[in-house]
C-alpha cells in the first residue's frame, strides 16, 4: 500500500537547516496496523505529514496504492488525498460551529456526493464509533473521547485506503485513550490499513508493527504481539 525509499525532508530558516528525515525507507503492506515511534522532534509528523501529502520530501521516493507521488499539482493532489486517506489529529480539528453529523458530512461534499447520500453515510460511521445518539450535538457538548470518535467516524466516511492518526490519544486521558485504540483496533480488524504516530509506548504496544525513529533514521521495524486495549478498559 505505501513504499517509501531513501526520503530525506529538511526545513530551512534563515541561514539555518534541519535535516529532519534521513533516508527513511520502509513498506507498510494492506491491513497493516503500524505505529511510528520516537521521542518529541524525531521527525513524526515531518514523515506522517509526507505520507499524508500535506507536505514534500526533498528526495526520495514514495508509492501509495501504486501511484507514484511526486510533483503533482495542488489539484491533482487534493483528489489523490481524498480518495486515498484519512486523517486523525491529537487536537480533533471538528468544527466548533458544526453538529458532529455536519463535521462527518462535510467532506464528502467536497467529494461531490448528494446530500442524502452525505447524511446517510455520516449517521452510518457516527454509529459506527457509537454516537448514533449524538449526531446533532456540538463538539463543545461532547468530551475529549467523543470528540476523537467523530474525528475517527469523518476520516472513515470517504473509505479511504489508509487511516494517518498523529497523535490520536495525545489529549486524551489514559481510560479514554484506550477506549479510542480498542476502536481503531475494531477498524483494522475489518482490513483498513492504519498509521499511528505516538510517543507513548503503551499506545504502540496495542498497533501489530513499530518502527522507532530516531536522529532522522529508522533504528528499529519490529511486529509487536498486540495488546488488545480492551483488556485495558
Ligand atoms: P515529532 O512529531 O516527532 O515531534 P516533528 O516532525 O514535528 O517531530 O519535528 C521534527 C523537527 O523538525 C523538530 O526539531 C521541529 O522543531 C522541526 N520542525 C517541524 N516542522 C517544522 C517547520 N515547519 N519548520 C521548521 N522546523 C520544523
Ligand atoms: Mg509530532
């Protein structure tokens, strides 16, 4: 599903350079549940940033899905990130002035999608992560845990192929944080193929695969025995 080779990304300011990402080469195959390890500004969200195509690396490349991603126009490139994935935040990113329904639906009208048929899938991924009964509160009526899972209901909506979550129970507290990871373990059992960036072990303990990051290279790509986190809840 995604194959990157010998990415390096480094930032420029003023006269200074950061060579952040070093030769990053790793595959994540279909179905795969993979965290990305590594202390604070070893380079996480330099490279979920890159497999999300928010944002270039310098050299190097990267495969999604087959398709080589490399030089393509802002509108091209759109189209590719909305077929293909599916983001997660630490800090949620809903909507404040928006029902979770219309935060699920919204995308899909960028997509082009009809009304019904917007609201339809919208109610079907809400009751998916299980807020069936909250689809017209607002994010401020919801908690941190119920935030994430409307973040997680939109980013499923569009089916992408890959789930990218930085972070996802970053601000979250640890009961809760579980309760999201026993979700997105329910996701990749059904076959979607999820990258995690965390910082916390217990979190990547519960993925089936981490890569550990460190001064800018891969220095570990190991499968895990998954803990399951509702054994946690
Ligand atoms: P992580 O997610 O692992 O904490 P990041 O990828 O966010 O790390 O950042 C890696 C390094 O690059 C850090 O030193 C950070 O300060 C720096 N950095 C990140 N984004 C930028 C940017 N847009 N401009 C300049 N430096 C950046
Ligand atoms: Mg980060």
């Amino acid at each position: 599903m995604i194959q990157i080779k010998d990415l390096h990304k480094s930032y420029h300011m003023g006269s200074n350079s950061l060579h952040v990402l070093k030769g990053i080469n790793f595959d994540v195959k279909e179905g795969e549940l993979v965290s990305i390890m590594g202390s604070s500004g070893s380079g996480k969200s330099t490279l979920l940033n890159i497999l999300g195509m928010l944002d270039e690396a310098d050299s190097g490349s990267y495969v999604l899905d087959g398709v080589p991603i490399k030089n393509l126009n802002e509108k091209i490139a759109a189209q590719y990130r909305n077929k293909f994935l599916g983001f997660i935040f630490q800090s949620f990113n809903l909507i404040n002035y928006k029902s979770a329904l219309d935060n699920v639906a919204m995308p899909l009208f960028y997509q082009g999608m009809k009304r019904k048929e917007r609201v339809e899938r919208a109610e079907h991924y809400l009751e998916k992560v299980g807020l069936a009964d909250w689809s017209h509160h607002l994010p401020s009526e919801l908690s941190g845990g119920q935030k994430q899972r409307v973040a997680v209901a939109r980013a499923l909506a569009s089916d992408p192929k890959v789930l990218l979550a930085d972070e996802p129970t970053g601000a979250l507290d640890s009961v809760t944080s579980h309760e999201v990871m026993d979700l997105i373990q329910g996701i990749n059992d059904e076959g979607k193929t999820i990258l995690i960036v965390t910082h916390e072990n217990d979190i990547a303990q519960m993925t089936k695969r981490i890569v550990q990051l460190k001064d800018g290279v891969i220095i570990d790509d190991s499968p895990v025995k998954q803990v399951r986190a509702k054994e946690y809840v």
